[in-house]
C-alpha cells in the first residue's frame, strides 16, 4: 500500500505525477492559502505533507499522528516549531539552494528600484507629469555602482548577492554574520564587520538572514539610527527581522532615504499600513523567489523530499536543527517501520 501524503499547494502536474508515482495523495484544490482548520483536518491522517509556510504547531502535529514528514517548498522555516516537531518526531525539510540565483536577483531589482525611483517615476510619466520644467534634480536617484553594500547573513543568498556586487557593480562590500566567511572574503574581497560598523558606512543594508529568536527585530529604532540619512534599506529576509514601527519612523523622519522590501511583519501587508503611503518605499508581495523556473524547481525538491520521507529514506534536504531524529534508531523502528 502507497503511503498517504497531502499537498497543501498548488504544484505542477509533473510534479503531482511524480508524487502519484509514490503515494496515495490529496491536494488542496481551493482558492488562495489553504486555511488551517482545513489543512489540520486534511492530515489527520496522513503519513507526509508538502506546505509553504503554513505554521506548524504543536497542536497541529497532535492532531495528526501518523506524520513522518512536512516538507517546506521554501528555504526558510521559521514557521516550524521546531521543538514540537522533535517532541513528535515529525522530520521537516526545506529547500536549500535552488532559489538563491532568483532571489539575488530580487534583492537587486528592490536596490536599483529604490536607488533610482523606479516605480515613482514610472507612474510619473505613466500619469502625464513629464513636460520641460520637472528635468530637476528632483527626480534624480542615487548610484549603485561603486557604492558600498552591507550584507546581514552570509549565507547562500547572501553569496550571490556578492557576486552580483562586486562583479557587476564593483560596489564595496561589508557583511556580518554569524561566523565570518573567509573563502569568501578571499575570492571576492569583501570585508566582515561588525553590525554597528556595517550600519553606518552602508549605502546600502541588505537583510538576509533566517528569522530566529536570535534576529526577531535585529533591526530596530537603535539600529536605524546609526544608517545613514542617505543609505536605503532592503528586506528580502522575513518582516519580523525588522520592527515594523521603527522602520516607518525612520523612514517618516527621514533616518533613512528608502526601503526596498519584499516581506513585512503582517502578510499578506495590510492596505492601511503607511509603508504603502510612501514614495521612497518600494513594496513587493514576497516574491523573492517566485519566478516559474524557480518555483518548479522548489516544488520539485519540496516532493523529492515528502516521498524519501514517507518511503523510510533520509530525506536530503532535512533542516539542520531536525537532523537529529535522523540518528535517532528508537524513532526509524517506531516511526518507520511500526506504523
Ligand atoms: N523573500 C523571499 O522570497 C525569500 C526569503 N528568504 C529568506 O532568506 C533567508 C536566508 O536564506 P539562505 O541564504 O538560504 O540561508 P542560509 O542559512 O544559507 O544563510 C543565512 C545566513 O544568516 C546568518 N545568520 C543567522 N543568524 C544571524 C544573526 N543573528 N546575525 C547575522 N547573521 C546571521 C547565518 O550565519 C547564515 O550565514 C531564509 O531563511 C528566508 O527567511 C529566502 C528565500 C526567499
Ligand atoms: O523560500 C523562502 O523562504 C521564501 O520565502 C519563499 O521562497
């Protein structure tokens, strides 16, 4: 008998396929996010699931007791309780560096948006305001090329970030991460420093970092305050990174001359919150990763995943804190084998 898996979004028909091959699947077939009282009573039974941010929660790892696998078809997974999830003996997966191109190229597209006002200018012209007098210096941005970019979390992401940087713009470059990197810094010349450092001599702060409890609102009203008055800030990490209120201030008293930001504390962001009100921000409805080559290939992975995990093999792309259970044989006899 094929195990029973439930997929919780939208996938290709190759990639169904490929899970039909494998496993006695449902899907969620509504419109938009599937709601949590729905996707609770859908797993109630079900060996392995494939989400996309979808909270894991104590309560919902209860509530489905045969669960061997959730796998993520996103590289981030802060929405895992990851205690619960060892507690249960439930493995999660992600999907490691088959986005980290895609979304380099997201972080760019939010830096050189905000550097030179793309979508302001654009509705500009689009409504008709572009006679002889507005060829002001009011419309003028600020350049990317050799300016400096300081890069918070060095990781997959952040190393492609880094080529783009050095090689396409020749910026200077500052990091800070949890461990320095000195490959990296060797093969492309960038230099570690410390946050405080980085903040102030950053035309532009890049976040890139997982949300943990350790970067819960790494960055704050203290934290903005030493950027300077011209540096732009661009969030392509998750919004909790960043406290939401003192962005607005810093951005309202002109702390800082922008943001770029593709995720926002509440998601999807609410019509009235004033980040949408300003020009200097330009707001992305995290996408970073969402191009149809990419998405595929996550979703690819997210499947690869789910069935090594319901099939009694290790998963390849298992999260780091999880890799435990994996040599854990009390749970392989068990989960595995017993049920
Ligand atoms: N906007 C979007 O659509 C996307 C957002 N993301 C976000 O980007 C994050 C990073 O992705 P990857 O580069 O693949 O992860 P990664 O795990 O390869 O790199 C993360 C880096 O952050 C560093 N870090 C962790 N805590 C830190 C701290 N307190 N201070 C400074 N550095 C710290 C780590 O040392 C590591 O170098 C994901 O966890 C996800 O939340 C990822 C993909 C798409
Ligand atoms: O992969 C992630 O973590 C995302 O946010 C979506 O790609």
């Amino acid at each position: 008998m094929k195990p029973k898996v439930y997929i919780a979004r939208p996938i290709s028909q190759e990639v169904e396929e490929y899970i039909g091959e494998h496993c006695d699947y449902r899907k969620w077939e509504g419109e938009g996010r599937i709601p949590l009282d729905i996707l609770m009573e859908e797993i109630k039974d079900v060996e392995g699931v494939l989400v996309q941010h979808a909270p894991v929660t104590d309560k919902l790892l209860e509530g489905a007791p045969n669960l061997k696998v959730i796998s993520n078809s996103a590289v981030g997974y802060d929405s895992f309780d990851l205690e619960a999830m060892k507690r249960h003996k439930v493995l999660g997966t992600h999907t490691p560096f088959v986005l980290d191109e895609t979304v380099a190229d997201l972080v760019f597209s939010l830096v050189l948006a905000t550097a030179r006002r793309v979508p302001e200018l654009n509705n500009f012209v689009k409504q008709g305001k572009w006679d002889k007098e507005t060829e002001s210096h009011d419309l003028f941005g600020i350049d990317v090329h050799h300016a400096t970019m300081g890069i918070i979390g060095m990781g997959r992401i952040g190393e492609k970030i880094v080529r783009r940087a050095r090689l396409g713009f020749e910026m200077d470059v500052l990091y800070n991460s949890r461990t320095p990197k000195p490959e990296l810094e060797e093969k492309y010349g960038i230099v570690y420093s410390e946050l405080e450092t980085l903040l102030e001599k950053s035309d532009f702060v890049v976040l890139i970092v997982p949300l943990t409890p350790e970067t819960h609102h790494l960055m704050g009203e203290k934290q903005f305050e030493k950027m300077k008055n011209s540096a732009i800030f661009i969030n392509c990490a998750r919004g909790a990174v960043v406290d939401e209120r003192a962005l607005i201030q810093a951005l309202e008293t002109g702390q800082i001359r922008g943001a770029g930001l593709d995720v926002f504390e509440q998601e999807p962001v609410s019509p009235d919150n004033p980040l949408l009100q300003m020009e200097q921000v330009v707001a992305l409805p995290h996408i970073g990763s969402a191009t149809e080559k990419t998405r595929a290939a996550m979703a690819m992975k997210a499947a690869e995943n789910l069935v090594a995990g319901v099939t009694g093999k290790n998963p390849p792309d298992v999260v780091k804190e999880l890799q435990e259970l994996l040599e854990d044989p009390h749970r392989f006899s068990e989960k595995f084998n017993s049920k």
